[in-house]
C-alpha cells in the first residue's frame, strides 16, 4: 500500500501513478549549445551592423555636439 504524505490532499492523486522525470536529460546538449552560439553571434553582428551605420553615427555626433553647446 503506498502511503501519501501528511500535506498531500486526500483528492491528490497517488505517487505510483505518475510519470517520472527522464534520468539524464538535465541540460542543453551540444546541438542547442551550438544554435544558441551562432544565433547569439548574428545578433551581435547585426547590431555592429547597425551601430557602425552612418545614420547612428551622424546621430549620435549631433547629441554629442547639442549636448556640449548647451549654454549654462
């Protein structure tokens, strides 16, 4: 007779009937690893991509320039 636990509630159904976690499976294997890795590195080269542009660039140096001729 398999026997629950005090906290469970009577309607808990019992612990023989479930399904059990797989042994092993505790992790990324190194196919996602190497999916993660290349998807991390197109993101990183598209924001240089997009960061290195010649419109962020002449923004960023119009803030830069605006911000040092504020009057005090």
């Amino acid at each position: 007779m398999i026997t629950r636990p005090d906290f469970l509630p009577r309607s808990f159904p019992p612990m023989s009937g479930r399904r059990r976690l797989p042994v092993g499976d505790d992790g990324m294997s190194t196919a996602e690893y190497a999916l993660g890795t290349l998807a991390a590195a197109a993101l990183a080269a598209l924001l240089y991509a997009v960061v290195t542009g010649d419109s962020v660039l002449a923004g960023l140096t119009a803030l830069v320039q605006r911000a040092l001729s504020v009057a005090w």
